[in-house]
C-alpha cells in the first residue's frame, strides 16, 4: 500500500482568547493519497476551516497553539512544529488553498497580475515575462474572460464569481501537490461551479493533486471525492468512502444532514423537509458526553454521561457513537 502524501494524526487546535482557552479541533486524524479527493463536512463553527488553516500554518501564533500529540507529516516533515522558513517553501508551492472569502483574500491595491505573479516569481525560475504569460494563462484556464486585460485590473474591478475564479487561478499556478479547497465554489453559479469542479478533476488526474475539499453541499461532495469526514463541534464523528456515507450512515448526525438535503421527484407536496434542531455547541460550554446529545433523536441516558470514541468498526468505517445508526437507518 502507498505511503500516504499527508498525514493527520492527533491534531489538536487551542485558542486562547479572553475567556480563557478553547479547543476548536480535538484529536483528528486522517490520510490523504497522491491523486485522492478527501470532502469534509459539516455545518459552521464545526472546525472544519481551523483544520485545514492548522495544515497550512496560518493561525495567529500568539492567539493559537497545537497539542504536544500533534503530526502533520508531509514530505518526511512535521509542520505542525516547522519553522517558518520551511512554511513558506511549502505553502502555494507544495500544499496551496483556496480561500473561501476571495474578498479579504486578495489585496485590494495590487493588480491581479501581480498577485498570480507573486507566488511565481517565489516559487518558479520564470522570467517576468513567462510569469506574465503564465497568470493570462491561469486565468483562461479558470474561465475569465479578456484575461489579458483582466490581469491588470484591481479586486473590487471583478464580481464575486470571477474573485473566487482569481483565488484558484492562484492556487493552481504552481501546480500543487495537496490543494486545499475552502467552499471553493461558494459564490459561483452552477455553470461556472461546474466548470471549476471539472477543472479541479482534472489536475488531480494529470499531476496526481490530492484534494482536501471543505464544503457544506454534499451535492459537490458526492460528485467530487472519494472519501468523506463529516465533523461536529471540533470531532470527527464519522469518516468512510463516499457511497458508504450516502447510502448507509452510521452516525445520527450524518445521518441527519443527508436527510435535510431537498429530493428531486419528491412527491409530498406541502411537507417540510427534516431540519436539525438546535445549533452546535458553543467551545466555552461543551457537554461531558456526546457532544451531539441535544439535537439527537435516538439519544439515550448513557449518550449525556459518556464521551464516545472514534471507533473504526469491521468494514473500516469510523464512527463517534455509542449507539451508531444500524444499517444507515
């Protein structure tokens, strides 16, 4: 079996704010495989962008600090404790992320040339002319029309679609080995998010890209990756190959999101469609049990006094539960 490209074991994420300190990512682990799409899910405040900023290293280091346990192995390296120096050659070279406010990603009073550029001229032997040539050429690949005008222009010049479409041109120019994917396609409409899963897909199958796709549309999910993690107050509650997840959840929360999600040809007319109730947990109020207790519907005594493990079962599906859903429900 290959050796992973990166791997995740015992991530543990704090904060440390006013009211004291917090954990918004508690002991995750995972694999990612040259070529291999891994989604992770889950609805807002659930830790899913605090993981993948933990990848790349760009919390605030004086507010933020990992557990002693951590390990992002990548290339023979743990950036969880790498020094800076080392970030920078990896960060946009190696690993690159696309963010999911393109807005406050990109810097207002450059061009969006300059900004493709930057990371060419660090991380390329290029020419200023070949890195010229080569941010026209991501921005065609991205479907930005005129991109030898575009390149010239400032941020607030594009519309939110085409300020995504920049952010991803900039990942992809130095052909990354791992893409990270913030809601990539979040402010898109359905063409052009098409169009940019396609993309995507295919520089997984032409350089062997891992992909690391953060989301909260399981539709994209579905259609992209491979594997899913589905996470809920800073745990993974469930990991397993994308069909498994779909047609047979164990856990009653991913259970719970599928069931949400709106069906064509449904037939009830006038009925509304299941919704979670409650919200997630706050990190300064966590229960001692199960941190899913409160917005259960199979919840029992035992689920409120008894934190459950993520265990790995027999067909190698991981589940947080102690009384997980018995086949998918």
């Amino acid at each position: 079996m290959s050796q992973p490209l990166l791997s995740v074991q015992n991530l543990t994420t704090c904060f440390r704010t006013d009211q004291g300190e917090v954990t918004a990512v508690d002991n995750v682990s995972f694999d990612l495989k040259a070529g291999e799409s891994l989604g992770l899910v889950g609805e807002s405040g659930c830790g899913k962008t605090v993981t993948s900023k933990s990848i790349m290293r760009l919390l605030p280091e004086h507010l933020s600090y990992f557990g002693q346990d951590s390990k992002i192995e990548f290339d023979g390296q743990n950036l969880a404790f790498a020094n800076e120096w080392t970030m920078r050659e990896v960060r946009g070279n190696r690993i690159a992320m696309i963010f999911q406010e393109p807005m406050t990603a990109l810097n207002p009073v450059f061009t969006i040339g300059w900004q493709i550029d930057e990371a060419l001229k660090y991380h390329t032997k290029l020419n200023r002319k070949e890195r010229r040539d080569r941010a026209a050429e991501m921005l065609q690949l991205v479907e930005i029309p005129n991109p030898e005008k575009r390149i010239d222009e400032y941020p607030h010049q594009l519309s939110g679609g085409m300020r995504q479409r920049v952010m991803i041109a900039i990942a992809l120019c130095c052909e990354p080995d791992i893409l990270i994917a913030d809601e990539p396609t979040t402010a898109l409409d359905v063409t052009i998010q098409a169009q940019i899963l396609r993309l995507m897909e295919g520089l997984k199958e032409k350089l062997d890209t891992a992909i690391l796709l953060i989301t909260h549309d399981l539709g994209v999910v579905a259609q992209v990756c491979e594997r899913v993690m589905v996470m809920y107050a800073g745990q993974v509650v469930e990991s397993a190959p994308v069909s498994d997840i779909f047609h047979r959840p164990r856990h009653p929360y991913t259970k719970a999101l599928l069931e949400s999600i709106p069906k064509s040809g449904n037939k009830e007319h006038g009925k509304r469609l299941p919704a979670i109730d409650g919200i997630v947990p706050s990190l300064f109020d966590l229960p001692v049990g199960c941190r899913f207790y409160d917005r259960c519907q199979s919840r029992e005594d035992r689920c409120q006094e008894t934190c459950p493990d993520l265990t790995t079962n027999d067909d190698g599906r991981a589940v947080r539960c102690l009384f997980p859903v018995e086949n998918g429900g």
